[in-house]
C-alpha cells in the first residue's frame, strides 16, 4: 500500500538539509582516543551520510547546506560531486566558519563515542537566503536533520525550507537526528523538534529521540502512543528504532511493522542509523512493501555497523541485496524478520 505520495515529475528524488562533516576514524582502535595515533578521513555528517547513501542507491540527490571555505569544506564538496550529488546548494561560509569535525572514539565491538568540533560552525550558518524555493519544487521530498534546528540561522532556514515543501506537496521526511553539542536548552529542542515533526509525512529517530521531540507535548509516552499522535496530526509512517533491539515502522492505517538487526561482526556502533535511513528511504521511493523497506534499512545499517567508515562504506543495490542474501542462506529466510 503507498502511504506516500512522489510527484515521479520531479527532478530530484531527495534534497537533504543540514550538515555534511568530515570523520576522522581511528585506524588504531579499540583503545581510548587520547591513545589512538593514526586517523582515517572520511566525509561525515549525518545528513552528508545519507546523502551518500542514496546516491550510491541510485537515487537523484540534491543538498541545502554551508561548508567552510578552506581545504576541507573542498574535500566534502568533491566528494559530493564525485558522488553524483547536486551540489549547487551547498555553498561556502564567508566569515571563516569551520566546518565539523567528528572525532570517533572505537573502544570496543560495542562501545563508541563521538568527540566533535563545532565551535563557530559552518553548517549552522545555512540561512534563509539560501533556501531556494524553485529547488524546493524539483523534488519530490525534502529531509531535514534535526541538528539543523540547533541553532540561529540554521533554524530559521530549516523551517523556511519545511514550509515551502508543505507549500509546494513536496515530501517531507524529518530525521531526528539528536546531538547534544550546538543546544542551548530542552525548551529549544522541544520546541524546534515538535513543529517539524507536527508537519512531517515520515519521522525516523530513537525512543530517545522521540523523547526529546514530545517533551512539551506528553512525556513518557509508549511507542504506539507516540505512532498514534504523530498519524493524528498528519504524518503517514512514524519509525521507532532501538538500537540492536531493532525498530518499528507505523504506518497510519493503523499497521506496524518490525524488524531485528541483522547478524554482523561489528567493528563500532555507530553509523547504523545512517545507513538504515538511506536505505529504508531507498525502498520507499521505490514504493516497496514497508516490511520490504526496513528489511533494506536493517541490513545497510548493519553492513554499517559492521565497517570503519559511514559515507565511504555506503553499499550499492546489488551490495546491499547480496547481503540480504548471503544472510538468509547463512541464518534462514526470516533472519530479521520479526
Ligand atoms: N549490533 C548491531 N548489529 C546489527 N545491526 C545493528 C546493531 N546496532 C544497531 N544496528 C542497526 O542500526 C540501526 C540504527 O541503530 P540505532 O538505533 O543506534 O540508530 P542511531 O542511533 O540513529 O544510529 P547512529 O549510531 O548511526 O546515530 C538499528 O535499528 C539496527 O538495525
Ligand atoms: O552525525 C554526525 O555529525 C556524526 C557523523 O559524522 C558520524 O559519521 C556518525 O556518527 C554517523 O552516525
């Protein structure tokens, strides 16, 4: 059943808004970073992930974002191009904003932190002057990244941008996207989090995130509960991920759908929901069955999982289709199927 609606007319399948970074992963892990010596670069940014993501899916991309203008914000823009990525949104800062950079800490298989720069940082600087709304209208959807609504005038463009999609019938998908490091208070985040949820088709985040985003609406709220309000109020597909416990879409006809992690070796735990959004998005365009659809998120999130970088290790459909395949031979049909 189609609980989305793509206008096929549409140049572009999904423009994304809010930040592309550079990840500096250690080649030495699985030790505190203080004692790591040796990094590899990669293009970061969830956001810049996802974008990655669908276009090595084949899916037509496009960007609305700020990069710093030095070697790096170079680096990122490149690798867009070299991507296939529309890059003609994503532009330089003029002031000598930086663009992020994401430390990641590998300790084990399963514990991992980030350690990111943002101070003074570029990709908040998007600003209402670059929401463009004749680039808007090429695509069939939109996608903003919560981080994007961390700050001034990031926020502003953000919200500029949900409306002229609402504006246009252009999908919009809202990726939660919670980090801590550019907000100011939890008044901001629900606030913020709550008035791009409240007018999204799709939302992707982790009960935690959820959480955040219904702080100022009911707090404590079960997974069905929260499905049921968003489909309330408009949106069409609601997914509740939890981490290796797996997730679950709801769809609002009043149906859910679940799906297990796929078993992998793991290198880090992170990276994950980057690849299972590209890829449960995938299927969407594609106007797969959901179960079809998170079956693609889970096993890209775990081929994530799985590997050193999140951009780089991005995998194609045939990729992606012989892991699924490889995994069932290996684990049986319903490996991941609830
Ligand atoms: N140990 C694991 N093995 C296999 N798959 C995993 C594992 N951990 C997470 N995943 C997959 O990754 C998906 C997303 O993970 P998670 O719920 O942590 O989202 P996230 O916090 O957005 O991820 P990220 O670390 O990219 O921000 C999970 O739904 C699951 O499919
Ligand atoms: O989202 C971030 O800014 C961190 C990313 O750069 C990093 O690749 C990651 O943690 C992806 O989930």
């Amino acid at each position: 059943m189609g609980y989305i609606h793509f206008d096929q007319t549409k140049e572009f399948d999904l423009i994304l808004l809010g930040r592309v970074a550079v990840d500096f992963n250690p080649v030495d892990y699985y030790m505190p970073l203080s004692e790591s010596t040796t990094f590899k670069k990669y293009l970061g940014g969830s956001p810049g992930n996802i974008a990655v993501g669908m276009a090595r899916l084949g899916k037509k991309i496009g960007f609305l974002g700020k990069v710093s203008d030095d070697q790096f914000g170079d680096f990122v823009t490149d690798y867009f191009n070299k991507e296939g990525i529309d890059t003609s949104h994503l532009t330089k800062c003029k002031k000598g904003e930086k663009i992020g950079l994401t430390f990641t800490e590998i300790l084990s298989e399963t514990e991992s932190s980030i350690l990111m720069y943002r101070d003074g940082i570029a990709d908040l600087q998007l600003d209402v002057a670059d929401i463009d709304e004749e680039y808007i209208q090429k695509s069939k959807a939109i996608l903003i990244s919560g981080t994007a609504l961390a700050q001034s005038p990031s926020r502003e463009a953000a919200l500029k941008a949900l409306a002229l999609a609402k504006k246009n019938n252009v999908v919009v998908i809202f990726d939660i996207d919670y980090r801590p490091y550019n907000w100011k208070s939890q008044d901001e985040i629900g606030i913020y989090y709550s008035i791009v949820a409240k007018q999204s088709d799709v939302i992707l985040g982790s009960r935690e995130e959820f959480d955040l985003t219904e702080q100022l609406i009911e707090q404590g709220r079960t997974d069905e509960q929260t499905a049921k309000y968003f489909h309330s109020i408009g949106s069409k597909i609601v997914v509740i991920k939890h981490g290796k416990d797996g997730s679950t879409a709801y769809t609002n006809d009043g149906n859910n759908y679940s799906i297990k992690p796929f078993p992998v070796k793991l290198l880090k735990s992170f990276g994950g929901g980057d690849g299972y959004a590209s890829a449960f998005l995938y299927g969407l365009f594609e106007g797969l069955e959901i179960i079809d659809c998170l079956e693609l998120g889970s096993a890209s999130a775990a081929m994530l999982v799985a590997s050193h970088a999140c951009s780089k290790d991005m995998p194609t459909v045939e990729a992606l289709k012989g892991f699924i395949t490889d995994s069932k031979k290996q684990y049986g049909e319903m490996i991941a199927r609830v």
